[in-house]
C-alpha cells in the first residue's frame, strides 16, 4: 500500500495538484526552504509513517532530502477533490532523525 500512496503523492506533485497551508509555508521560511525543496522530498523520499485517527482523512509523514541535501519531513493530506494538502514542513536535524 505505501508503495501505491508514495506513487499517488508523487503525481499529484508532477501534475502540481497540492497547496501549502499557511502553517506549511511559516515552517518553510523559518527553515530557508521553498516550494521546489518540498516537490523534491516528495519525489525522492519515503513515507516514513501514517496517521489515520483523523476524521478528516489519513495524513502521511514523507522524508526526504531538500535540494541543498537536508533531510526534510512533509506532513500532508490527500483531498477528495484529488489534491494534495501540505499540512506542515519541517527541516530534520540530527537529533530529530
């Protein structure tokens, strides 16, 4: 199942079907991170775990690398209009991992 999620995750971001919640984009700036580093984690990264006591839907922490080679957690939402919801971003530190 993760294999097809993480595939599902990736085409929204190549077809740029998903928005950055204003949380995300306070988080992205305090790390010096933008839009193409999080497309990039997405694309490259994993799903490292799955959160599904929500009633609003189940939300995926995905890892991955920035462009400049930071390692960077992705918490986000898939919607029932068929987009992708970036929830929260967050730069990992070594003792984050």
């Amino acid at each position: 199942m993760s294999k097809r999620v993480i595939d599902r995750l990736r085409q929204l971001v190549r077809e740029e079907k998903y928005v950055i919640s204003g949380h995300a984009n306070e988080e992205m700036s305090d790390d010096d991170l933008t839009s193409l580093d999080i497309e990039h984690a997405i694309l490259t990264g994993a799903i490292a775990s799955r959160l599904t006591k929500d009633p609003r839907g189940a939300r995926y922490e995905v890892v991955g690398e920035s462009l400049d080679g930071r390692d960077v957690a992705i918490l986000c939402r898939m919607l029932s209009t068929g987009w992708l919801r970036i929830i929260t971003v967050f730069a990992l530190e070594n003792n984050d991992l």
